[in-house]
C-alpha cells in the first residue's frame, strides 16, 4: 500500500505538471493588465472603476485605482477586451484593445475628463497623441519591429517620456529578444532612480523588476528571475502572479518551503484564486502532509467558477487522496 501510495503521488505531481492543465480557457489565464488614471492635468484619480469585458466570451474581471492612480488585474487570457472607466464626477470613457494571457501587456495612462471640459490641447501634445496611439496600434497588431520605430521616435522627441522604454521592453518581449529588453528595463530603473524620491513611482519600479525577472525565466535562467522577481516583491507584495512565479521557481528547484511561503504571500495579494490554492496543496502533498494537501485543494472548490479547469483537477485529486487514505 505504501509503494502504492508513493508512485501515486509521484504520478499526480508529475501529470498536475503538465501545461495542459494550465491553458486559459473563456478568457482566463496568467496574463496582467495595468495601469494609470489620471486627470486632464496629470493628476492621479483615485478610486475609478475599470471593468474589462471579453468581447467574445462572458468573462469579466474589475480593478479599482488606488491614491496613485495606479491599477492592476490578474488572470487574463489572450483575447479582444472592451475597457471601460468611470468615477463619479469625470466622463467615463470606454475602448477596446487586445490583450496577452502571457506575454507582457503594455501599461496603459488612462486620462479622464471632467463634463464641459474645453481644455484645448496644442498642436505638439496632439502630434504625440497621435504617435503614441499610432505606436500602440502597431504593438496591438504584432508589428513590433514598427512599434519600437514609433516609440523610439516619440522617446527622441522629449526624452522626459522616458516611461516609454517599458512599451519598447514588451516588444522586444514579444519579439523574443530578452537580452535587448532586459536592456531597455535597465534603462528605465536608471532613468526612474535619477528622478527626486519623492516623484518615483515604486510600484512601477516594482513591476520593471518583476519584468526583467519574467524576461529571465522565458530563457530558463532561473537564479537570475528569483532575484528579479525577489526585488520586486520587496518593493511591493500587492501582484499576486510575481509572488506565485517566485514559488513555481522554487518548487521547480526543490526548495517546497519556499514555495509554500510564496504561494502564500500571492494567496494574501489574491486570496480567490484557485490556482494558487491547488498548487499551495500540492506543495503540502510534496511534503508529505496529506491532511494540509486536502484543506488547501478543498479551497479550490471554494473559489473556483463551475467552468474552471483547476476545479476538474482538484476533484479528481481529492478522489484520489480519499482512496489511499
């Protein structure tokens, strides 16, 4: 029964493992969106509502910005989305982009505007517009060669938009050519560490971090993601996907406690997402611990959609577990 018991377990880490089980299905997967919302006069706006809509499936997810303007949704999948904004007493405003389930996706300035708003907007701030929504067109459509054309145009033109080089990092992203956007998020640590104290933008520069860490585990380099994705969550614990990365790294080395302690960490920035839930359980399962392996798979049950794949696997491994108990 023990030999049973062992190759089992074996089995179910090994087959739980595989990518399969991980594929985003009706919009869902492991993909980020951000962003800022910020007045006509580039001051943040706290407390809008963003409410991001597949357009062809029912899936939907919701953020809330923070006294920064700053916003972050998790658990998206490659998909056309509509993006809607509102707070009470601007325009809302409403558009649609598309969007990556895991590949970086750009970080959007959302500017809302008061009703009877006139500010005139000068020529040159109306040409910039238009490069950069020219720019986020090609980056939309895969022509990423193009879009860092047009970025590094806007970037030449006034080198204060130096956020921009995180646009032309996720292109390089997308175009594979990790050492080239590894280069151009150093860039921008620099640029962002030369700025007074009290103007930087730390979770920014936890997310450029976490960015040069996503950039180092697409090549498999595992020890230098660790510490990239280690910094970042130093910086700011709030981005569930770079604390449950950062466990996945060190499940994959071995290292379950670790894991354990990551994957917890990512269940308090997210505590409704089943996934982690389930590989917080496996993780107990790897140490032997069936008891704490069933109250954290039991979670997934708790949390998970009807439809959610994680929930299949989870009732199929507590079937299990109740059999060699």
């Amino acid at each position: 029964m023990l030999r049973k018991r062992i190759i089992f377990l074996i089995f179910l880490l090994l087959v739980v493992g595989k990518p399969e089980w991980i594929i985003a299905q009706e919009g869902r997967g492991q993909g980020r969106l951000s962003g800022m919302v910020i007045d006509e006069a580039g001051n943040p706006v706290e407390g809008a509502k963003i409410i991001i809509q597949y357009l062809q499936y029912t899936y939907k997810l919701e953020a809330v910005s923070n006294k920064k303007g700053q916003w972050s949704i998790f658990g998206l999948g490659k998909g056309e989305v509509n993006i809607n904004v509102e707070k009470e007493g601007f325009l809302p405003t409403n558009f649609q982009i598309s969007v990556s389930g895991v590949s970086k996706n750009p970080v959007l300035k959302i500017v809302l505007k008061k009703p009877g708003s006139g500010t005139p907007i000068g020529e040159e701030a109306e040409g910039l517009k238009a490069s950069l929504e020219n720019a986020n067109k090609l980056y939309d459509a895969g022509q990423y060669l193009e879009a860092i054309t047009a970025y590094q145009s806007i970037l030449n033109s006034d080198p204060r938009l130096f956020m921009i080089r995180l646009n032309i990092g996720n292109c390089y992203m997308e175009m594979k050519e990790y050492d080239k956007a590894i280069a151009e998020y150093q860039k921008l640590l620099e640029e962002m560490n030369n700025q007074p104290e009290d103007k930087r933008d730390v979770r920014i520069i936890s997310q450029v971090y976490a960015a040069i860490g996503d950039a180092y585990l697409r090549q498999d380099k595992f020890d230098q993601a660790q510490e990239y994705f280690l910094r970042s969550i130093n910086i700011d614990q709030t981005d569930p996907a770079i604390s449950f990365n950062v466990a996945e790294i060190m499940m994959n080395a071995g290292k379950t406690d670790e894991a354990i302690k990551y994957y917890e960490i990512s269940l308090k920035a997210d505590p409704k997402r089943a996934k982690t839930y389930l590989k917080l359980g496996l993780a107990w399962l790897n140490k032997g611990d069936i008891k704490k392996a069933i109250e954290y798979i039991n979670k997934v049950k708790e949390v998970a959609s009807p439809d959610d794949p994680d929930l299949i696997t989870a009732n199929e491994i507590l079937k299990k577990l109740s059999e060699i108990k």
